[in-house]
C-alpha cells in the first residue's frame, strides 16, 4: 500500500515537473524584468534600429552579456558595425569609469560575446559593406573570437 502511494505522488510530481517546462514557468527574468521571450528580442530589436545612440549600446552591451543568439538580434547588431557616434559606456556599463567609444564598437564587442552565431554576419561585413568602420569593427571581432575560441598550442623554439 505504501508502495503504490508513493508511485502515485511521484506520478503527479512527474507530471506538474512537465506541465512547469512545457508552460515555462519560471522563466528566466533580466535584471530590466523583461524576460527572454518573442516579444523581448522584439523589444531589444526595435531599440537597435530605431532608439538613440546610447540607447542602442546599452541595448547591444545587454544583449551581448545575455549572449543572445537570436538571429534578428545578431542582424540588428551587425547593421550597427559601421555607426560612428561616440557613446557613454559609464552610463550602463558598471565597470567602464569615462570609458568612452562608438556605438559600432560597442555592437562589435556583443557580437564577439555571442560567439560563434555572429561569425557569418561578421564576415558578410567584412566582405561586403562600403563602411571602412564598419569592416574594421568586424575584422577586430573576428580576431576576438579567433583568440577566444583558439587552442594553445605547442611552443616552437
């Protein structure tokens, strides 16, 4: 009897353990409070076109410390490569005392923290766009990663 009652309630348990991740439940939530959902990375897409400069690095330095492989969002953040407006880092990023660069420079350091999903559209930059900053933004990613990702070796000598 005390066998079967404990099949019974593991049984239900299994069962509201499904119905928790099917329904998702307890998702993750950002430090912002919006959680990592459709509507999000729609939300994080619209600032990247269409909010101001520092805006779009605050939005691009999140989405970067999220690693977020969305496609819409490695595309919003490439079309950023080439954008040369100089930008506050200090105002959202805790450790970057005056630190001041580019917004494309900002796009191009998220882009290197999502790692291997932006590797295409780096090189389609390089390959492609008429911006001089925009190329240099995706070459230095590109090595970035490459340096990240790339195995220590023997010693020749």
């Amino acid at each position: 009897m005390l066998m079967r009652g404990f099949k019974t309630w593991l049984a239900v348990v299994s069962l509201m353990l499904g119905l928790v991740l099917l329904t998702g439940f307890g998702t993750r939530r950002t430090k912002a409070g919006s959680d990592n959902s459709m509507e999000g990375v729609l939300h994080s897409v619209a600032v990247l076109k269409s909010g101001t400069a520092q805006q779009k690095a605050a939005t691009a330095y999140r989405l970067g410390q999220q690693r977020s492989t969305d496609l819409e969002v490695v595309n919003a953040l490439a079309d950023l490569l080439g954008d040369r407006t100089a930008i506050d880092a200090s105002r959202y990023r805790p450790a970057a005392k005056e630190q001041k660069s580019t917004l494309g420079e900002e796009a191009a350091a998220a882009l290197v923290l999502i790692g291997r999903p932006s590797i295409p559209h780096l090189i389609h930059v390089l390959r492609t766009s008429p911006s001089v900053e925009a190329r240099k933004n995706a070459a230095w990613a590109l090595g970035a990663l490459h340096e990240a990702t790339a195995m220590p070796g023997p010693v020749m000598g």
